[in-house]
C-alpha cells in the first residue's frame, strides 16, 4: 500500500507461502514482454518503494531428506524463474524469497543468470571473513521463517537458475514424525500452458535409523514408493501438470516397535560448511508398548558455554532447558552442568523436582549461561558418573 500501512491481516496476506522470485521495478516505462514487444504510452516517474511483480516459474524441483534421529528435514529446492516482465533492452534487480516450515535455517543457495553465478557464504559478524562483501542487503533474514537474496541486474527474458537449501524441524507427536513445506504457488506464475510444458518432481527420503517397520501415514502429493535400503526409503513424484503446486508438501510417517528402540545417525558436513564439521546425533524412540511402567526420571543437562554458544544458541539452550525442567514431574530428579573452560553445577548431587528447585534452577540457569571461554567437554562427563549415586 502506497497510500498508507496495510493492517496486520493484509501485511500477511501477501506473504509468500512458496518459493518466489520477484522483479525490484523501480522505472514503470522499462515493464513490457521481452519477446513481444508492445505499444506503451509515455510513462514517467521511478516507483518508491520499488514495484515487487512476481515472475513466472518454468521449473520447480523439491528434493526432502528426514532423519527422525536429528529431528531436521533437510529440504532443497531447484526452480527456474523468467524475467517475463522486462523488455530486453533493460535490467533490474531481482529478489528470491523463501518462506521455510518450522525452525528453518537456510543452508546456502547457489544461483545462476547467463554466464553469472552467484553463491551465498556465512562469514563473521566482526568482518573478519576473506569473502568480500558487495552488498550488505544482497541476502539475509527477513523473518524467523524466511530468506530472501537479492540478484542485481537481471535482464529482461533472462532465466534464474536457483538451488536453495534449508533445513527445518521434524515434528514428532504421539507416535508419528511429520514434516510440513510451503509449496503453494499463487496462479499468477504459471507460464501459458500452450508455450511451456510444466514438470512437477518431488523426491523424498526417509531415514528412519532404526530396522524397524516404518508406516506410512498419509501425504498431500501421489509418492510411489521407489526403493528401500536398510533404514532408508525413497519416494518419488514426478508429473506434468496444468498448474503449479497449490498445496504444501505434508508427509507423515510412523514407526513400529514394541518396545524402545534407538539409534546413533552421523551427518556428514554440508558443502560450504562454515566450520566443515560432522555431526552425530544419539535418539530413542518409545514404541508402542502402552502397558509399559513409567520409571522416574533422573536427567541431567549438559550444557557447552564456551564462547562459540554466545548470543542466540545460548539463549535457545536455556530456554529449551527451563521448558525440560518445567515439565518433569514431581519425584523426578534432575541437576545442571555448565562447562567451557571450567565446570558449574547447579548442585552437588541430583535435586528432587517441586516447585522451589525448579524456580532456583531457572534462576541458576539466568546468573551463569553466559557464553565464555574454551571447550573441556571431559570434565563434565566424568562428573555426571559420581551424580548417578548422589541425590539431595
């Protein structure tokens, strides 16, 4: 809205909620077919704010991975997009967008235009990185739950070649994991149909990282089950089709034990990796043993708070922790073990859970998780084996 804000409502209501790339227009007179030219009158003036004309897409591509042992879907997306809107003669900017499910952290996007290429890169908040810097605003967060990456001068009829990828929280409740993608794109980046033939593929894999049996739950696009190896299973989606995808991507699955079951999944480092390490990830699944007796708890947390977990990891941690603490039950027990270069307890020994140790422990956890220091991470191991037999 030009004329004044927009409601709350109508702000989100044009939001995007599938991947989208839009032209940055800020001179109306240069806005006509690339390959059809017509006959526009005289128009004056630059547009401020610039004009966001959303382009049509020519390709779309969604690849899934699921761990149910690291809880993460990892998603990659491969489009092309035209720059339908701009005669030839002339460029402008243009800004990809992505609206990523829940928790969703961009992994790094790989874009081409013609014979340029351009790529993302995580570098240091105190500008330390070799990577130099064109343009500050050329890519970030706009919302906790979308990217955007602005592509400088594109020219009109060029195609934008893109690779994004993002990872996102796996849900899991009551039995089953889920995963939830926005993919519904607005008619209006349809391509005619009678100009270009529109290749819809989805693929999917499914790590359960256990060899138990894996049931199917339901899904919002028609997979056909490909191959399974071992743990993994591999879906695939692949049609042509009049319009583009007006639904997200839904995918639930559960799986089947009697019993608990677990695992250990190792994740090699991604391509561009900021600090090129793997992960592990060590998971237990419940089962569906509904008679069996609940033990009482005896948890404790280990907590890095070296100077790597400074600012938002830091704060996640101790918000997640105050939310575990808070939901145990009373007659569980439960300490806290800081560590960087030196170790914090929050108690000598294992606390029964009521009330004031929950309050003491989030009031410990306010004065002492401040992100310093080295990384002694076998100090703390060898102190939760003495904590086993001490309770307050």
């Amino acid at each position: 809205d030009r004329y004044g804000a927009p409601d709350a409502a109508a702000a989100s209501s044009l939001l995007p909620v599938a991947p989208m790339a839009y032209a940055v227009v800020t001179d109306p007179a240069a806005v006509d077919s690339p390959d059809v030219p017509s006959y526009q009158p005289h128009v004056y003036g630059r547009l401020s704010p610039p004009a966001l004309i959303p382009l049509q897409m020519r390709e779309v591509e969604l690849r899934v991975d699921c761990a149910a042992g690291c809880a993460t879907a990892e998603v990659t997306l491969v489009a092309r997009w035209w720059l339908h809107c701009l005669t030839r003669s002339r460029d402008c900017d243009c800004r990809l967008v992505v609206p990523m499910g829940e928790e969703g952290s961009i992994l790094g996007a790989e874009v081409t235009v013609g014979k340029k290429s351009y790529n993302t890169h995580v570098v240091d908040v105190d500008g330390n990185s070799p990577v130099k810097i064109v343009k500050t605003e050329s890519g970030g967060i706009l919302k906790s739950q979308f990217f955007q990456l602005t592509i400088p001068q594109v020219v009109g009829g060029e195609d934008i070649f893109a690779t994004i990828r993002w990872s996102q929280k796996l849900l899991y409740d009551n039995g089953q994991f889920s995963v939830d993608i926005p993919f519904r794109f607005p008619h209006y980046v349809n391509p005619l149909p009678k100009l270009f033939t529109k290749k819809e593929k989805i693929q999917l894999t499914v790590n359960s990282g256990v060899s138990k049996e894996v049931l199917l739950q339901g899904t919002s696009h028609p997979l056909k089950e490909k191959t399974r190896q071992g743990e993994k299973l591999f879906f695939l989606h692949e049609a042509v089709v009049e319009n583009w995808s007006i639904k997200d991507f839904t995918f639930s699955y559960s799986v089947y034990s009697g019993d608990v079951s677990g695992g250990v999944l190792v994740q090699r480092s991604t391509l561009r990796d900021y600090d090129d390490r793997d992960i592990f990830s060590i998971f237990l699944l419940p089962g569906n043993n509904q008679k069996r007796k609940i033990f009482r708890k005896a948890v404790v947390f280990i907590v890095d708070t070296s100077g790597s977990m400074q600012g938002k990891p830091i704060e996640n941690v101790k918000n997640a922790i105050s939310t575990a603490v808070s939901e145990l039950e009373e007659g569980d027990y439960f300490n806290i073990v800081t560590f960087n270069d030196e170790l914090h307890s929050f108690s000598s020994c294992l606390e029964k859970v009521n009330g004031k140790t929950t309050e003491n422990a989030i009031n410990w956890m306010n004065l002492n998780f401040v992100a310093q220091g080295g990384t002694d991470i076998m100090h703390p191991l060898t102190e939760v084996q003495y904590l086993e037999n001490y309770t307050s």
